[in-house]
C-alpha cells in the first residue's frame, strides 16, 4: 500500500482553508448558535427558578 503525496499549500489555500475553519466557530456557527441557545435556555429555567421556586 502506497501513500500519496500531496503538493504542498500555497498561502493563499492556506488562507482559505483557515478562514473555512475560523468561520465554523463563533455565534453564526452550527456550533455557536446550538451553545448559545443552550445557555438561553438554561438561563430561563435559572431565572424562573428564582422567581417562582421549584
């Protein structure tokens, strides 16, 4: 079984793949948007909990 070499990167692809990844985190990501509804959401409950008690 043989590897394939792959050419090396040039800085602009460089560039782009790591835009790509830093575009995947945050608040407009899948990732950052499922996190902060999450927090929303626990928020709520805390916050309800707080005024009306178990």
């Amino acid at each position: 079984m043989q590897i394939e070499q792959q050419p090396a990167l040039t800085r602009e692809e460089e560039w782009k793949y790591a835009e790509r990844t830093m575009a995947w985190y945050g608040w407009g990501s899948p990732i950052g948007l499922g996190f902060g509804l999450l927090a929303l959401g626990i928020s709520a409950v805390l916050v309800r909990m707080a005024v009306m008690g178990f």
